[in-house]
C-alpha cells in the first residue's frame, strides 16, 4: 500500500517493509528469511528495478526484520546496508534476544537455525550510533531507541512528518501496543525509549506490525502514553 506519496508499506507475513520511492530506493527493513523476492517483485510492479535499492536500514536485528537481507544483497549487490552497531556482534551466544529464548536457540535441534535468525557484522557496510542525517525523505534523522535490543533505531523525517518506529510500537488488534515483553531485553528502557519518540513532530507512523496511522499519528501516540500511565 501507499503510505504518503513516495512511500510504500510491503506487509510480508504480518511482517512490514517500508519502501522509499525517490531518484534511488531506499528499503526499511527486509522481513523474513525468503521476503526478498516478493520485495523485488513489488519494486518491479511500480515500474521501478530492485537493482536502484541504493540502501537498506534495518531498525534492529530480529530474524523478522533481517530474515530477507541476504538475499537482498544478491539481488542488489549495490545497496549499502545500514544498522545500530550496539545490534551486531560476532558471537553467536551474544545475539540481541533475552535469555530464554537464547536458551531455545542453544538447544541442538534450534541452534541449525541460529545463524539465519541475526545479521553478522559483516554484513553491514554503515555502522550507526544514533544522531546521523541519511540521505531519504530529505534527511532522515537516525534516533536510538534501545529496550527490544541494545541497537534498536527509529528513524525521523522532519520535512513529511514521518517516523519509523519498527517494533518499539506496533498497531494491531485496533490499538498500539508496546514491544513484546518476551523477546525485549530491557522492556523498561524501550518504555522510555517511546517516551522520547512521543516528544517528535510527527504526523504519520509506521510501525513494524500493523496498518501505519495516517494523520495526527503523533498525538495518538500521546493519548496512548497518558491513557496507560506511561
């Protein structure tokens, strides 16, 4: 679906991928391992060629929002690849999930599968910290915001009023709801890491689940603080 002009949502198995149309395209996030040709195939149906994702910008490294990187960068071996460098690590028995289900990923039958569930450090090309300006939407502000992992980002443009928030907030079930308490390693520093994003400006919201909010998405996001004490 269209979000705003020049922006597309790709809602893979209740998964969103976020497609930013301009001279170049720019990817947020790539869904699940296997998303990548069904991706390409939506670039091709707006007459556009999967080989012009000049970037990809992952907001933080869980298998559903990473799964599809591999094989995006054969399909765009030119796209730089973009995450939070407090999200990598090149030890397996370090990877951004609490521990149980670390726990689930060391038994024998589950560990085959850990290494498609995580991007590896080298498979970024731009390490970020937080406070960078990316090139999409005329200037993208990257914003830290960990709590469901150590690198979670969100990214902000100022100009079309619009933030991704990947799962530090989700609509579904008709209501936003906080990252899952289950897989988030420190759910109160994500709590106050929606805190912070609810300070923006911003007019539309796109999340990591979920239909995005259109308009007065901001003040939304408030309410719901206020209404749940937070």
């Amino acid at each position: 679906m269209q979000v705003i002009p020049g922006l597309h949502q790709i809602t893979l198995r209740c998964v969103n991928i976020f497609l930013i149309i301009e001279d170049k395209l720019t990817l947020v996030d790539t869904g699940f391992r296997g998303s990548g040709r069904h991706i390409a195939g939506y670039i091709q149906s707006l007459s556009r060629s999967v080989n012009e994702v000049e970037q990809i910008i992952i907001t933080h490294n869980h298998l559903d929002h990473v799964g599809g990187l591999p094989e995006l960068k054969k399909l765009a071996p030119q796209a730089s690849v973009a995450m939070h460098k407090d999200d990598l690590n090149p030890d397996d028995n370090k990877l951004p999930y609490p521990g149980l289900v670390l726990r689930i990923l060391k038994l024998p039958l589950a560990s085959l599968y850990r290494p498609l569930v995580y991007a590896r450090p080298q498979d970024v090309d731009e390490l970020l910290a937080g406070g960078e300006v990316l090139p999409p939407l005329g200037g993208l502000e990257v914003i830290h915001t960990p709590g469901h992992t150590p690198g979670g980002v969100s990214l902000y443009s100022p100009g079309k009023r619009v933030l991704f928030v990947g799962d530090m907030l989700n609509n579904r079930h008709r209501d936003l709801i906080p990252p899952d308490r289950f897989i988030s390693l420190d759910y109160p520093r994500a709590i106050e890491s929606v805190r912070k994003l609810a300070q923006l400006d911003f007019d539309v919201l796109c999340c990591g689940h979920g239909r995005p909010i259109i308009g007065g998405a901001g003040d939304h996001v408030r309410r719901w603080l206020q209404q749940r004490g937070l």
